[in-house]
C-alpha cells in the first residue's frame, strides 16, 4: 500500500515537472523581444539547436552525450524565472540565485539519482567546470547569432542586428564552432554585399562580421 501511494506521488510529481519544462516552449527569447522581432524563439527552439550542434560535433575528445544534456539543462530554469536579459539590469549574482532556486524547485519533483544528475548538470554549466560546459557555452553564442542571421534574412534587413555578433567578439575558439563561424560570416558578408550593391552606392562596403579569434578562456556569463 506504502509503495503504490509512494509510486503515484513520485508520477505525480514526474507531471507536474514535465508541465514545468513545457512552459519553456511558451517562454521567448528576451534579446528578441527587445529588437521586436517578429515571432521570436522561444527558449526550448534554442535548446534544441545547441543540442542537434553538441549531437553533430565531431572532436573524438569531447563527450558528446554530456554536451547533448548540458545544452537540455543550461536554460531550464526559465522556466520559472523567465529569459533574463543584460538590458533588465539584474545583476548577475541576482540572475544566479534567482536561477538556482528555480532549479532546486524543479528538481525537488525528480527520484534523487536523476535530482542530483540535473541540478549537476546546471550548476556545471554555471560554474563553467568542465571541456564540456565551456563548448556548449559557445554553442550559445553560436546559436544565438546564427539565429540572429536568419531573422535578418527572413526581414531582409542585412546587419540589423549586429550588436548580437559584437557580443561574441572573440569568444569562440573551439575548432568545429570556428568552422561554423566563418561559413556563417561568409554567408552574412555576401547578403550584405549584395545589399549595398542594390543600394548602387558606387562603394563595396565591408560586411560587418563577428570575430573568431580565439581566447585561452571560453568562461563567460549566461
């Protein structure tokens, strides 16, 4: 009897944590919000491309199935918090705890094997602690300025959002994210190009692109 009681509280509990991370389909990007885009993203749509890039990643050193899962936890907390930005002037230490307490909430509803894999999986992420955390930290970047190139080429409005590449101004240094980054400078410098070229300002101007310098250090905040 203690056992089926016991059973229907943890399926329960499995529900109610489910309908939680649901909310993150519901939840826009904020830097999207604030540039109006049209339709943002929502959180889980960038979760799920960083976690098809740790998927395809093909460093024999990395371990491929801990980035897959970093990339489904790093964000989780939104949940609860929501998608905050640099512009909602919290400070990051604020952002952190507000973070963590919605992460001990969610995972206080998990068995305690899969509480504990969780919550390590965030904290990990957080603290940038590991080869792992620090490449999916730059599948963030990376994401978000992919995502940021293609809602300039569905408005037609080539540099627009240039503040998003600036951001990620040398921090990128990982070999298989380098060689992304520069198909996707190639690719925003022709767009640009070919833009000015319509424009028939007589001048070639130099598409603006983000930097794939490399830096010793890949620890960077959220």
């Amino acid at each position: 009897m203690a056992a089926s009681v016991q059973a229907a509280a943890g399926g329960s509990n499995m529900l109610r944590f489910m309908k939680l991370i649901g909310q993150l389909k519901r939840v826009p990007r904020t830097g999207w919000v604030y540039r109006n885009v049209k339709k943002p993203e929502s959180v889980s749509d960038h979760m799920y491309r960083m976690a098809m890039m740790s998927l395809t990643i093909t460093d024999p050193t990395v371990d491929k199935d801990r980035c897959i899962k970093l990339a489904l936890v790093h964000d989780m907390a939104e949940c609860i918090v929501g998608d905050i930005a640099p512009s909602d002037n919290i400070s990051k230490t604020e952002k952190h705890k507000r973070e963590e307490e919605a992460m001990r909430q969610l995972t206080d509803l998990l068995p305690e094997g899969l509480k504990q894999e969780i919550y390590g999986m965030w904290e990990e992420y957080e603290t940038q602690s590991s080869p792992e955390s620090r490449l999916v930290k730059q599948f963030d970047l990376l994401e978000m300025i992919l995502q940021a190139h293609e809602y300039e080429e569905l408005e037609g409005t080539p540099g627009r959002l240039q503040e998003f590449f600036d951001s990620t101004d040398g921090r990128f240094h990982h070999p298989d994210v380098l060689q992304l980054i520069s198909s996707l400078n190639e690719e925003r410098g022709s767009h640009m190009t070919k833009t000015d070229d319509t424009k028939n300002c007589g001048n070639s101007q130099e598409a603006s692109v983000v930097s794939s310098r490399p830096l010793e250090s890949s620890h960077t905040s959220s």
